[in-house]
C-alpha cells in the first residue's frame, strides 16, 4: 500500500490514495482521489491548499445530521459536486 499523507494537509487524515490497486488490479492514479476526515474543520489556509487541488466530486459518507451539525468548508468558488452517501 502506497498512500501518501500530505505534510501540509488541509485536514485530519487527509492523503492520496494513489498507488493502491483498484478493481480489477489496476493502480489507483496520484493526485486523482483523496481521502479525509474533519472538513468542517478547515482553516482558512486550508481551503486555499484545497482549492488547490481540482477537487470535482465529495462523496460524504456521514448521516444527513452529522453533515447538518458539521457541515464541510470549501474554497469560495470551489465547492465540488456532494454525493451523499
């Protein structure tokens, strides 16, 4: 397993999970999917190295009250596509 925990993460738990073998044994790509936790926790600069990223889909794997009660910070301008899991 070869993920990648960014130094400057913009949350807890944030990494690349590039290098792991997908479906069908094929390597899941750097810099395409990224697992996190805590966005609501986001600090202003967080949000530019965010931003920085190209983000287009968040599949948010908490219940609709957990996101009610925390809900995600996103850069201005920048909030990608939520599918709510």
């Amino acid at each position: 397993m070869n993920q990648q925990f960014h130094t400057a993460a913009p949350a807890p738990n944030f990494r690349d999970i590039g290098g792991l073998r997908g479906a069908g044994g094929r390597i899941v790509r750097s810099g395409l999917v990224y697992r996190s936790g805590a966005l609501d926790a986001l600090l202003d600069d967080d949000l530019a190295l965010l931003a920085g990223l190209g983000i287009t889909l968040c599949c948010d794997l908490r219940t609709a009250q957990e996101r009610s009660r925390a809900p995600s910070r996103w850069p201005p301008g920048g909030m990608p596509r939520l599918l709510e899991l």
